[in-house]
C-alpha cells in the first residue's frame, strides 16, 4: 500500500503569537497581532481571487516562509510531516484549489495545493 503524500504552496503570515514570530524573508521581527495577519492576509486572498496577482506572486512578494523564493511551494510531504491544521487543509483541497485562512503555531496561512 502506497503512503498518501500532497505537494502545496502557502502564504504565510507570522504574527507576535508565533511559534517564532521572525520573518524568514525579511529577517525582522513581526510585530503584528494574530487578528492583523489574518486581516492582511484575507486582503492577499482577495487580490488572488480576482486576479490582481497569482499566488505564487503573493507568496514571494509577502510570505514570512523561508519558501517564498520558491512562490511558497513546499515540496511533497506525507502523512505526519506538517502541522495537523495544515495537513488536514491540504487534504481537503482539490488539486489547484486555494484554502481559506488556516491558522498554526507557525502563523496565519493560505494553502495552494500543488499535487
């Protein structure tokens, strides 16, 4: 029997709640509270949907991942290997279909699942 795996993109955004509310593109500490990422990253979505930029365009222009050189994608990973709210969105995606807000220890995230 095969392991499930998923490939997704995000967009995330730390807030000072964070795990470790240091953006991994800028460098800089985030000083913005849980309710404030997720207002701005609501903001990002909406840009999305109406076709202001893609989402991988959103994920190198804000995203406080280490992936957003890579538009937010995070490879393949399976079963485990991501937060459960995370993994748990993943799968509930259909292939190219973008999440609502999804919060972790790391942030506040929109997820874009890749395969």
């Amino acid at each position: 029997m095969t392991t499930p795996c998923w490939q997704a993109s995000h967009l995330l955004i730390k807030h000072s709640g964070s795990r470790n509310p240091v953006s991994r593109r800028t460098g800089m500490p985030t000083t913005l509270s849980y309710d404030e990422a997720a207002a701005e990253l609501q903001q990002w979505r909406q840009s999305i949907e109406d076709g202001k930029m893609t989402f991988e365009d959103a994920a190198r222009q804000r995203s406080d991942c280490g992936s957003y050189v890579r538009g937010g994608d995070l490879g393949v990973f399976g079963p485990g290997e991501m937060m459960k709210s995370f993994e748990d969105a993943t799968k509930g995606l259909e292939v190219g279909q973008m999440s609502g807000l999804v919060a972790t220890d790391s942030g506040v995230h929109l997820i874009k699942r890749i395969a």
